[in-house]
C-alpha cells in the first residue's frame, strides 16, 4: 500500500513538472470601454427609468498557458460601471447619473484556436469585486424654490414648471445598513491576438460581466434587487516573460 502511494505521489510530480516545463507565464496591460446596465424592477417608481452609462476599465493582464489550446488567466483592474436615472413624464428634468468604481479581480480559462500568431480566443471565469468608490450628479426639485406662478394662465406642463431644479455633483456616501460593496459574477469573452516571434502579444477582445449579486444589503422587507450587467471591449498587449528570462518563470 505504501509503495503504490509512493508511485502515486512520484507520477504526480512528474506530471505537474511536465506542465510547468510547457507552461508560458505573461504580463501586460489593457484599457477597455464599456457600457453598464443596471437591471431592476421600476414598475412600482413612476415616470422612471434606467439607462446605461459609459464607463473606463484598466487593468494587469496575467496569462499562464498550460496547453495551446488552454490557459489561465487573472487580471487585477479598475472598473467603470456606470448609470443613470432618468424622471419622464411631467417629472421631466430631474436625473441622476452615478459614477461607480470597482477593484476587480477575474479569473478565467482560455481557450484558443488558430495559428502559431493569429489565434482567436474565448474566456470563461468568475469574479469578485469590490465597489471602491461613487459620485452621484444630477437635479433635483427644489420645493424651497418655487417658480413664480403669478403671471400663469395655465397650469404647468411640467413640475419644473412649479419648482425650481436643484443641481448637484458631489462624493456617494455609503451606507453600512443599506449598500453591498462586494460583488461576485460571471465573465465571458471572445477575441483575437497576434502574437510576434519575440513573445510580444497584442489583442483586442469583447467581454460581457454580469453580477449575481444584489447592489444592496437585505434591508427591508420586498425588496427590489439590483444587478450590474456590463458589455466592454478592450485592447491590450502582454510580454511572454518566460522568453525574455528563460526558465526562472
């Protein structure tokens, strides 16, 4: 029994140095662009809806390839994931738009296809992430401010109309009782690289985050949930080190 366990455990080690032996360690880094929406249920807030904002992301490609066909891949990053509010109707004018920053950490596989430098590609992953930051802009009504309404002949079409717009643009403070800053998803991508003779690799690549998380700490009772589903594309380049060092990676 002993001696199988020792055949075991030196068949294992072999087998973990033969994939180390082929394994390709790279690094690099990207910039992205990227639309967010944030999906919830806005029929019980009238004249309301959500739309998508623009966003940035940066981040640390770390590629680890395991087969040609196969690798590994984390890429620590910063994260844009943006919205806005928007009131319709005779609440016309009055909107929100918030900037949200995310430290990010997703954790792929990638599978390839193609040639020795042009190949295409597809990630599959998780990720976690950590809501690092927020500011809200936007107008509000100001009921201390009333518009004069002595000269009407009629009613207002709209309430801004009546009441005079508030504006602001200042840092989210965030709630202990009420915001979730941590966030766990889904990741999908698919692009294509070049890759040149000197372990130089340059790719651009559409990727999808979708959270399965709520925005918000479970705080009161019939709750709406709130999702972040993100669509960016990015361009980036990584350095095969194991080409430019040798073995040591």
């Amino acid at each position: 029994m002993e001696l199988k366990k020792q055949r075991f455990l030196l068949l294992l080690f072999i087998g973990l140095f033969s994939v180390g032996a082929r394994a390709q360690f790279s690094l690099g880094l990207e910039l992205g662009t990227n639309k967010n929406q944030l999906y919830t249920n806005t029929s019980n807030l009238a004249f309301t809806q959500y739309k998508t904002g623009s966003g940035i992301s940066v981040g640390i490609p770390v590629l680890y390839k395991i087969e040609d066909w196969f690798s590994i891949q984390a890429t620590p990053s910063f994260m844009q994931k943006n919205y806005s509010v928007e009131r319709t109707g005779y609440f016309q004018g009055v909107y929100q738009n918030s900037t949200n920053g995310y430290i990010q950490l997703p954790v792929m596989g990638q599978f390839s296809f193609g040639g020795e430098q042009l190949r295409g590609f597809v990630n599959l992953g998780i990720y976690g992430a950590y809501w690092a930051s927020a500011n809200v802009k936007g107008a509000q009504l100001n009921a201390l401010n009333p518009v004069d309404t002595a000269y009407y002949t009629s009613p207002p079409a709209s309430a801004t109309g009546e009441t005079n717009l508030y504006n602001y643009n200042e840092k989210y403070e965030f709630s202990t009782v009420k915001d979730n800053r941590m966030e766990f998803g889904w990741i999908t991508g698919v692009g294509i690289s070049y890759e040149t003779q000197g372990g130089y690799r340059f790719y651009i690549e559409g990727r999808r985050t979708s959270s399965f998380t709520d925005q918000q700490k479970n705080y009161m009772t019939n709750q709406v949930p709130r999702y972040n589903d993100t669509y960016g594309i990015s361009i980036g380049f990584m350095i095969d080190m194991t080409k430019l060092f040798g073995n040591y990676y």
